[in-house]
C-alpha cells in the first residue's frame, strides 16, 4: 500500500477507539501500549504503516493467523480510524536493563556494521527511532522481544513483506539481534 492510499482519507479516531477498545485493546493495550512483550505497542506508530500491516495481514502477506482473524473484517475505512487512533497515543518508555546490550545496540543501531554491510538502523528509523512517516515505522520503546522475534522472523524469511529488512536481518547474528532490539526498547 502506497502512502498516497492513506492519504485519499485519514482516519476518524474516535470511530478508531470503538474498534480498539473491542477488537485491538487485549493484545495491544487500550491506549496502544501492549503490555504482553509478543504484541507490538501500537501508541505513536505511523497511521501509514498501520493500515500497511493491517492491510499485509488481510491480505496474508504478513502471515499471523491471529491478526488474519482481527484484520479481515476491517474495511479500509476501519483500518483508517484504528490507525488514527493509535497514532494519536502517547508511547509509553520501557527502558532496559542490561548495560551491556544496550551500548553494542546503540553502537548496531546508530553505526552499522560496516564488515558485514549492515547500514545504521537510524538511517531509516531516525536516530530517535521515531521512523519516517509513510516509509519507516517507529520502533523507539518497542518491546525487546517483540523486536528480536520480528527481526529472526525476517532473517528466517518468515516474514517476507519488507524485502530491505529481509536482506538487512539475513547479516545478524542472534547476540547482534538481541544487542540492537534491548537498545531500541531503551529509546523513547
């Protein structure tokens, strides 16, 4: 889905909150804020790359059997409104604890690894982890578990729908994986 799709309408996030709050809220918090590490936080995330997944996974694209049964009744339309509403939270920090992990993130995320042809995470996901509205998602303050297990799945070719992500993970190890994802939960 090209941004231009997103942009033909955005989003009602009140009509977005009712379909949260019944449909999205178990897995993903009322406010977008998951509390379960397998379930990405929602709050803050671009509505762009919202409808995209919902989209990927309507679709199976994106293939989780889970969020083919969530996404599936969702007209464009609702996919709209839940994007607006999440994007309109407030992200919640999450911190991180080992020291360790975070400094080799940080140095992953922020420089590369120039020996194995990785580019800098920031290059794409902004040195904040922000993202880049309609091309790159957030990831600052996303569970570090969560990302590890996107980023295996993408490695893996588990996940197929980001072929610059596929090809990126394919050249990390697991420490490497796991360095990064704790300096990204770490962001805010």
């Amino acid at each position: 889905m090209s941004p231009s799709v997103f942009a033909a309408g955005k989003g009602d996030p009140a009509k977005g909150k009712q379909i949260v709050d019944t449909v999205c809220a178990a897995c993903h918090g009322a406010d977008g804020n998951s509390v379960a590490a397998a379930n990405p936080n929602l709050a803050g995330q671009h509505p762009e790359y919202i409808v995209k997944q919902l989209t990927e996974f309507k679709k199976q694209v994106r293939k989780n059997p889970v969020m083919l049964g969530m996404a599936s009744p969702l007209s464009d339309a609702d996919m709209k409104n839940v994007a607006a509403y999440f994007a309109a939270q407030q992200p919640k920090a999450k911190g991180a604890s080992d020291k360790a992990l975070i400094e080799a993130g940080k140095k992953i995320y922020r420089g590369g690894i120039a020996a194995k042809g990785v580019p800098a995470c920031m290059a794409c996901h902004s040195p904040n982890g922000a993202g880049i509205p309609a091309q790159f998602p957030r990831v600052a303050g996303q569970h570090n578990s969560y990302t590890e297990a996107q980023l295996k799945a993408f490695r893996s070719g588990e996940r197929a729908n980001n072929t610059v992500m596929t090809q990126v993970a394919a050249k990390l190890s697991d420490a490497e994986i796991k360095a990064v994802s704790e300096y990204i939960q770490a962001l805010n």
